[in-house]
C-alpha cells in the first residue's frame, strides 16, 4: 500500500495542530502600590533622559522634574516608552546582565503599581480609556491614573469594546504555528467598566 503525498501532508498538519504545548503561568508573590485618588490630581511632571546618545527601548533611563533634578536615579529601570511621567511610567528593570528584568509600571516614587501586558512585541494601548494590565499571574484593568479599577482576579482578560469585555477565571495558553500566544477558555463571559457581570 502506497500513501499519498497529500494524505501524508493533512495527516502531519492534523497531528501538528493536535499537540498543542500549554503555557505555564507566573505566579508570584509581588507587592504592588494602590493608587490613592489625591494621586490622580497633576502636578509636576518628570521628563524621561538617558545616558545614551538617544533614548530608546532598552537605554538606561532616569526621570528629572523641571528644574532638571534627579528624581528616579540611572540604575534601575530601562526606558520603556514613557518619555514624561505625569502618572507613572511604564520601565523595565534595568538587566543586571543582557537580560531584561520585570516591565512594570512605577509611580514618581517608584512604588510598583502593576506588571504590563505585552501586545505585539510592545505596550498594550488603552481601549475604552482601560488597559490590561498582571498582579501576580492575574489580570485586571488600569485607567490612565495608574490604577487598578477592575481587580486582577482572572486568568485572562479581552480589550475593553463598546464599554463591554470577555474575561475568564480559567484559560490556557499556547503558541500556535505562526508563534502567535493563543488563548482558549470554556467559561468567557462579559464586564462592564466597574467589574460587573453583564452576561
């Protein structure tokens, strides 16, 4: 009995589709900084300089206030998008090698507010004015204010759509072939902006 080139070429597409390799989650034990609402009033802002010749994703970063004093020191954090800190600022830890440490956001006083949600190979942008964003292996939602405004309590959560997300306190995740993250779940079911079941 001969095989087919064709039934050989569906059958190593089945049996490749068919073992799916799971994600395993992070699961820490952070500590991170609620923001209080006198924190959402502006004041000052911090502008993001480098030691580098330009600032780019990954340089070294420190942020000044207007009279160009030091407020957060070179050391730390590795620029990561925000140029001016009204709020907070998105940063990675600075590598104490060449690998990169956590991307989180911090506030003027570099209180950890949360740990960002990659979208992309970069940020994940604001929809319906809230962000996804991780505490502890969980997600949740942010305003621009930095807080958290939908409690990090679900394995995975949607984009904010028409005031409407999917979100899931079960989900898995793999790679497919494309080496896009693919999410699946049995149980999604809707929020509202303030966290209430929809559905």
């Amino acid at each position: 009995m001969q095989i087919k080139p064709i039934t050989l070429l569906i059958f190593s597409a089945f049996v490749a589709l068919s073992c799916k390799e799971y994600v395993g989650k992070d699961v820490t034990n952070y500590r991170y900084f609620d923001v209080a609402l006198a924190d959402t009033i502006p004041d000052s802002k911090l502008k993001a300089v480098t030691d580098m010749e330009h600032l780019e994703y990954g340089v070294s970063v420190a942020y000044v206030n207007e009279n160009n004093d030091t407020i957060i020191p070179f050391g730390k954090y590795a620029y990561y998008g925000t140029d001016i800190l009204e709020f907070y600022a998105n940063v990675m830890e600075h590598p104490n090698d060449s690998t990169y440490g956590r991307q989180m956001a911090i506030d003027k006083n570099e209180n950890i507010l949360f740990d960002l949600v990659m979208y992309d190979n970069g940020l994940e942008p604001f929809n319906d004015g809230l962000t996804r964003v991780i505490r502890n292996g969980k997600m949740g939602y942010a305003n621009k204010f930095g807080q958290v405004v939908i409690a990090c309590e679900y394995d995975y959560v949607k984009w904010f759509e028409n005031g409407k997300a999917e979100v899931t306190y079960s989900a898995k995740e793999y790679f497919d072939l494309d080496e896009h993250r693919v999410v699946e779940s049995d149980n999604w079911f809707s929020i509202d902006k303030k966290g209430n079941r929809v559905d």
